[in-house]
C-alpha cells in the first residue's frame, strides 16, 4: 500500500491524521526494523516488527560468551498507537505486555518511511531487503595472547572448554577468547584429572604450570541450613556428607538449596590422603519475647529461657515453648532470614489452640 503524506503529519503536526493513519496499511508503513548490540559484556541482536492490527513484536537473540552462538533469547509482544506528547507533537507509543510503555526515540526518517529509532536503549533502523533478522556477524570477540599449557609429568591430554585438544602437553595456543572464563581439565594415565579455571583480558598471555599428584582423599561437609552438593558436575547428595576415596586433585563443588535462595560454587584442591573437612553456616537471628516466661527448645534441643537472642540457620523453624515448672508447651513457627533479627513477640494464651501440646523433653 503507498504512503500518503498524511503518514508524515502523523508523526509531528497534529491529532487529526491519527484517523488517516489507521486507514493506512502500517506493514508498508513501518516494517521491520533491526538492530545490533553490545549490552554488559554480551552480544544482542533481533528485530521489532510492526503490524496492521497495531501489535508488535522484538525477538532478541543473545551471546553471553561472545562465541557467535546463541546462549538465550528474548520475546516481547505487544501493541502501539499514535498518542500525543507532551510537547503536542504526535509519536508512536508503544505499550509492551508486562513491562514500561513508552514513545520511540530519536525518529528519523528516510523520504516517507520511518528509518531509524531508539527503543529500550536498542538503536534500530529499517531491515533492507533479505538482511538477517539475527546479525552475528559482527561479534568478533577479543583474543587473548599466547597461553602455554605445561604439566609435571608432561604428556597429558588436554581438555578445553569440554574440547579435546590435539597432542599433549607441553601444548602451546595462539590465542583463546577474552574476557571470558574458560575451563581446564587436564588428564593423564595413573594420575587424578586437575580442573582449572582461568579468565584472560585481550592481548593477556599466560603460562599455566600443573603438578599432577596421585591417591585419593576425603570430602566432608557440614552446613546449616542443609543443602544438595555437586562434585564436578555429579550429585554427591545432601548435607552432612562424608566420603571417602575421592580422587587427590582439584574439583569444583556447587551447593544449592533453592527454597532459602543459596547457591555458591567454588574450587577446592584435595591432596593424598587428605581429610577436607568444612562447615558452611547461613545464619540469621531471632529476638523472641512472650509475657510468661518460658524455656525455648527446637527438636529437643534446649535454646534458652525468653526473652530469647539467638543466631539460628535460616529457614522455617519450630520453636515449642514451656513455662517454668510446667511439663506441656505450645508450638510457634519462625521464618529466619540471611543477616536478618526477626522480632517475635507473643502472648503465651494467645497462641494458636490447634497447635499440639507435647511433653517437655527429658
């Protein structure tokens, strides 16, 4: 459908041509537009495509690595209109579903045809002809210098970034992507694997000197609140763990416990016959205060007499509660968070008549 130079009033003299905009046919009008971008250390590129029912759409395409591969994409739909701005001129707004509606920035055109214009921070300009809608060819990452890999006893095998590489060490690259971690692994017959992570900048170079070691050790861990734990990517199980006749050696642990919102990941080095031994504690505390004063247990555990102050783990506890000399309590329930006093200040009568009265514990 052609243009009218109704369309251009649109965009800056007045209301009156929004009727003659929507008789118009918006895909010749406005079109697909494209854009391309570096946003926190990744890659982004996609497209806004508008349509003649007045909707829209951006799909986002980006690179967290830099390797010109897609890691995750985004979606966003929604509608537009032509609405007045606050210093009169006409704009397109632009309502996405969910998120902050909007005019578009900086509007140039080219003859009749909107050209260019800035949206979400995006810089987008008019697709031509068969243009990728997902341009990567533009992301070069930078490069990082020489990188020698050397190993005491040589002749291991090297994997990076879960890729086998050729020979044995003494192995020398050119080069490895910048700015990025990447993960070695180094294997050899009759030794334990060595996992190394390393970071370089552009133009960085680095030697990297590994003593690969024998036997086997002992992993234990104790956390409160408990948590799942992963050795090198395998579920080892749940907190308190002990096992033994782990290979000596480097190994990267991951714990996790994603209904209190931990999750870390760090390195460990594990010599012969070594004990690693290790409590990791996510604390809070409690302020606890009730108008008879009472003895405070949890699981049978004796915590005080209230007013209570105590650190506890965080997460959901069960707290009974036992005046002096009197052998039934009641129950109240705590949600402790990370670095965080919580205030609990009851009245003993008060507290829920359903929750059950137990024994005070011997």
């Amino acid at each position: 459908m052609k243009i009218s130079t109704a369309l251009i009033v649109v965009f800056s003299l007045s209301l009156a041509a929004t009727a003659a905009v929507a008789s118009l046919s918006i895909e010749d009008a406005l079109g697909t537009f494209i854009f391309t971008q570096l946003k926190d250390g990744e890659y982004w590129c996609g497209f806004l495509e508008f349509d003649a029912a007045h909707g829209f759409v951006m799909v986002v395409h980006i690179d967290e690595n830099m390797d010109q591969i897609e890691d995750r994409y985004l979606v966003v739909r929604g509608t537009y209109e032509v609405r007045a701005r606050e210093s009169g001129e006409l704009g397109l707004y632009l309502m996405p579903q969910g998120g902050e509606p909007g005019f578009l920035r900086h509007m140039d055109f080219s003859g009749m045809h909107l050209s260019t214009f800035v949206w979400q921070g995006f810089d987008f300009r008019r697709r031509r002809g068969q243009e990728p809608l997902f341009d990567l060819s533009g992301n070069q990452p930078g490069l990082s210098g020489v990188v020698e890999i050397h190993t005491e006893p040589p002749g291991a095998t090297v994997i990076l970034d879960g890729r086998r590489l050729p020979g044995a060490t003494p192995i020398i690259l050119d080069s490895v992507t910048a700015g990025i971690e990447h993960m070695l692994r180094i294997e050899q017959v009759e030794f334990q694997p060595h996992i190394e992570r390393f970071t370089l900048n552009e133009d960085e170079g680095r030697r990297i000197e590994i003593e690969l070691i024998t036997g086997s050790a002992t992993f234990a861990l104790k956390t409160e609140p408990v948590v799942k734990v992963w050795m090198d990517e395998s579920y080892l199980g749940f907190t308190p763990l002990w096992h033994e006749g782990v290979p000596a050696g480097s190994h990267r642990i991951e714990i996790r416990n994603g209904a209190l919102g931990i999750e870390q990941t760090f390195d460990i080095i594990l010599e012969e016959g070594q004990v690693w031994k290790k409590i990791m504690r996510w604390l809070g505390s409690i302020q606890l205060a009730c108008d008879t004063e009472c003895m405070v247990y949890e699981d049978d555990k004796l915590l005080g007499s209230t007013p209570l102050d105590i650190e506890l783990p965080i997460g959901v506890h069960r707290l009974d509660l036992f005046p002096l000399g009197a052998k039934k309590g009641r129950r109240v329930f705590v949600r402790i968070e990370l670095d965080q006093a919580t205030q609990l200040n009851v009245i003993y009568d008060e507290l829920k008549k359903d929750a059950p009265e137990i024994k005070i514990p011997e």
